[in-house]
C-alpha cells in the first residue's frame, strides 16, 4: 500500500502539469511554464485525518521570475479546514521559473491539491 504523502505528491505532481496554461502556451510558442522543483505536502488537520474522508483544494497563485509562490488564494475548496495548510504547503514550492524567449517570466497558474486519506 502506498503511503499517504507518496499519493498526495503523486496527485500534486501531475496536477501542475495538467493545471499549467496551456492557452498562453498554444498563443506564443516561445513560452515555457513553470516547473516545480521543490513540493511540500500540506499538513492534514488532525479532524479531517480521522474522518478519512477525501477533499480537493484549488490554489492561483504567480509564480515569479525568481520561481517563489506570490499571491496564493483560494480558488475552490471542498472542506474549508483544508484552505489553509493548501495555502501554506504551496507557499513554500519552488520552482523553475517560466521563460518566455529565454528570459525568466511570471506566470499565473492554478493547481488543485487532493487530499486523500487511505
């Protein structure tokens, strides 16, 4: 059986690929988003842990030119106990940051977070 952290990353990871912008990908072909290069897993709130229900979380945030999080808000939520720990995992991701003809970029993107418990 896999552990609880080897699927919510496993989630997380092909949810950034799934989530990038491709619609400003498609408009300049130039552009290259983001990649992640350091995931943290949220904390489970000790409550939502026991119930061993499942949740999803959606978080926007800008990825800067450095590749740090900024403006990280909520988009949707399925349990508003897991708002915050989605918001403070995904404060501290890095990542590689957009490029757009060679030079680093911001970029908007938008990553569901599921929360499951096995």
């Amino acid at each position: 059986m896999q552990s609880f952290a080897f699927t919510l990353r496993t989630a997380i990871a092909l949810a950034v690929f799934l989530v990038l912008p491709v619609t400003s990908l498609l408009a300049d072909e130039k552009a290259e988003p983001p990649v992640p290069v350091r995931t943290v897993a949220p904390d489970i709130p000790p409550s939502f842990a026991h119930a061993g229900t499942s949740g999803l979380v959606t978080v926007s945030f800008t990825v800067d030119e450095k590749g740090n999080v900024q403006d990280a808000a909520i988009v949707k939520s399925s349990h508003p106990e897991l708002e915050e720990p989605a918001l403070k995992a995904i404060r501290k991701w890095r990542f590689k940051p957009a490029r757009k003809d060679g030079n680093p970029v911001a970029m908007h993107v938008a990553i569901p977070i599921k929360f499951q418990i096995e």
